[in-house]
C-alpha cells in the first residue's frame, strides 16, 4: 500500500477572549487577555490497495481508492486551546490603533481521527494493513505573537484586522511513530 496524495481544507473554528488593558502615558497602553481558539481542518489522501482473484493471497491489481470512503471521519481534526496574550503593548492615533506582543497557547482538548484497519486479504484473519499516521502528538503549549489594527468606527464600534505566528509546531516531532506502532500491536498479524 503507498499513499499518493493529500488534500487539506480548512473548517470554521471560533475565538473567544477577554482583555485587561491599561492605559499608559502618551496614548500606549498595556493590556492582558485570556481565552479560548479552536484550531479546526480536515484532510484526506489517497492510498493503492490491492484486489484480488480467486486465487487468495496474489493480487491481481491496484486501485486508488480515498480514506474518507473508508471512514467518512477520517482527517477531522479539532484542538482547543486557552490561549493568553500577556503583555501586549499598544499604540493609539486618534482613531487607529496598533497593538503586539506574545501569545501562549495552552492544549485543552483534541479530536482527531489518523488511522484506518483494512482487512484487503480475505483469506487471512485478522487486519492485514492499515493506514496510521506519523505526524506526532499534538503539542501542549504553543508559543507565538500577534500583530493587530484596530480602527475605531464610532465609540463602541470598531473593526480589527490581525494575525498570529506559532514558532513552534501543532505537533511534536520526537518519538512520532512509537505510540502507533505500539497500538497497533494487537492487529498485527504474527
């Protein structure tokens, strides 16, 4: 079995956060922030499985077929994470504001679906393969920045644009194949 090729599409998540700002001298402020980010997308690939005559155990050809046929859940994956921008610093001109400083992901919660048992040789018991991915463990703490404008339409209507930069991964990269491996023992076939 090889795997042929990726798709990635993103899925809606939220943010949701509260903030403390102080307002220093010279329109500067100091502000603190604490809330929730799910981080949402979905993925599909291709794999080759074999198909087989009457005669067990050769195949005869190959086909490509996607994981999502399989399990329809396959790829979907959620994280939540109480996200803390502390010590951000900002700057007012009249109506305009612009604001940096870091940001601290912390893990709450994953979902995710990475692995499929195909049964592809029916003469044989058990599962003969499967498809397991090696991207690792989600991360528990994410360390970034932001950088956002704010531009104040009236008094309590504004519209805000910004980003963020993670510099480090959505997964860990040590030891990336170990827990697969290890769970996957009671399917392998002696």
């Amino acid at each position: 079995m090889s795997s042929n090729e990726v798709s990635i599409k993103k899925q809606p998540g939220f943010f949701a956060d509260i903030a403390l700002e102080k307002m220093l001298k010279n329109n500067w402020s100091l502000s603190l922030s604490l809330g929730v980010n799910q981080v949402s997308y979905t993925y599909d690939g291709s794999i080759a499985i074999p198909e087989y005559s009457n005669t067990p155990g050769e195949a005869t050809s190959w086909r490509s077929l996607n994981l999502k046929t399989l399990d329809p859940d396959y790829g979907n994956t959620k994280m939540l994470y109480l996200t803390s921008r502390a010590f951000h610093i900002a700057k007012k001109w009249s109506k305009f504001t612009v604001a940096a400083g870091p940001q601290f992901n912390y893990l709450l919660s994953k979902k995710y679906t990475n692995s499929i048992l195909l049964d592809t040789d029916p003469s044989k018991q058990g599962y003969e393969d499967g498809v397991f991915e090696a991207r690792g463990d989600a991360r528990k703490l994410l360390i970034g920045a932001t950088l956002s404008a704010k531009y104040n339409v009236t008094h309590r209507l504004y519209i805000v644009a910004g980003g963020q930069k993670w510099f480090s991964s959505l997964y860990e990269k040590e030891n990336t194949s170990a827990n697969v491996h290890q769970k996957a023992a009671p399917y392998r076939q002696s």
